[in-house]
C-alpha cells in the first residue's frame, strides 16, 4: 500500500496544498489534475522523497519512507519534465547506463526500446532526438527496469498520438501486475479504475505557516 496523511507543501511563502490525503493499492492509480501551480509537480516531487514535506507522512507497506529511503527509491520510477538524457550518448548507451543504475536486466533494453518505437533510433546519438522521441526514451525506462510505483509528472509532452496510447497500454500493464501509479496531467488520461485528486491554486501561507516551513 502507498499513502500520503496529511500532507501539506509551502514553498515560496505560499501554501501549495494541505491536507491532502491519498491511498493506492496494488493495480491503483491516481490522476492529480489541476490549473498551472496548484501544485502537481510539487506533490510529486514530494512523493519521490525529491522535497520535504511540510506537514504529514508519505508511507509505503506501513512504514514511513523516511524510516529507508534507500529501499524505498529502489521500488519506485520517477518521470519528471526533464528527459534526463546524456546528449552526446546514443539512445542505447543511455537506456543502458540507466539499467545498468537500477540494477536491472539489459536483456530488456531492445524490447523496452521496442515499445516505444524508438529501437531504429538505438545508435543516434540522443542530442539529434526530437523532444517526442527523448520523451520516448525516458518512458522506456518504465519498461526497462519494472519497479513497484511510477511517479509520472505530464509524461504525454510532446508525444504524438500514438505514444500516448502507448504509454495507456503500458500503464495498463503495470496496474495489471500490480503495480501503483500518479500521474499528474492537464490532458484526459484514461487510466482504468483510477482515483481522481483535483488541487485548486496556491494561496498565501499564514505567517504562523510560514514560520512553521
């Protein structure tokens, strides 16, 4: 099981969100929607153990992430806004560097490259890529090295219509081995069975909440 308590973000001197609780179980996935700076990305950086929380707990399998972030970082994938990409490296080098990271197989690297269409692309250098394309390659790590969550922050950016039914296929996949997953998007996402969370706009924070960050 994953969960956040109570949780409550400032950043900047203003309140992001408070009060916020969630729970997924096996095969559950959660859409965080919401306006520019109600605070999705900030959620998920915080769920990734990336900023602290202000307030409140992030918990996996009954114990607080805090308690071993090591093994708790190991169960979870991460896809932020950044590609995270070394440029001067082929599509192939980067996938493999990052198997080779997580400790996983890199008899997975051609099939996770497969589905995302990108395995023609595995001896170019990632620097002539488009953005779809390197958006591709950081969605195959998904594939490449299976973890228990996914933490996906708007991962359709710059993805053609095709990639994005992918990338429902995949999560489907996931959800259906068991796997949890958070999406944060402005577009309908699909996702079957998912819980929805809707953040509003930032507002001040009170000096008391201020001084409490």
């Amino acid at each position: 099981m994953f969960e956040g308590r109570d949780l409550a973000c400032v950043r900047g001197g203003r309140l992001v969100f408070a009060h916020l609780d969630f729970t997924l179980e096996r095969g559950g996935a959660l859409v965080v929607a919401g306006p520019n700076g109600s605070g999705k990305s900030t959620l998920l950086r915080l769920l990734a153990g990336l900023l602290p929380a202000h307030s409140g707990q992030v918990r996996f399998d009954g114990a607080t992430v805090e308690e071993d972030p090591e093994a708790f970082h190991r169960k979870l994938h991460y896809v932020g806004h950044l590609d995270a990409a070394k440029p001067t490296l082929t599509v192939a080098e980067n996938l493999a560097f990052w198997i080779d990271l997580r400790g996983g197989n890199i008899s997975r690297l051609t099939p996770a490259l497969e589905t995302f269409g990108i395995a023609d692309l595995r001896n170019l250098p990632t620097r002539v890529l488009s953005a779809g394309q390197r958006r591709r390659l950081g969605l195959a790590r998904l594939v490449a090295v299976p973890t228990s969550i996914w933490l996906l922050d708007e991962p359709t950016i710059a993805l053609d219509r095709e990639s994005v039914a992918t990338l429902h296929d995949v999560i489907g996949t996931h959800l259906e081995g068991g796997g949890m997953a958070v999406v944060a998007t402005n577009v309908p996402m699909a996702i079957e069975g998912a819980a929805r969370l809707e953040l509003s706009s930032c507002e001040p924070a009170g000096a008391d909440e201020i001084l409490w960050a």
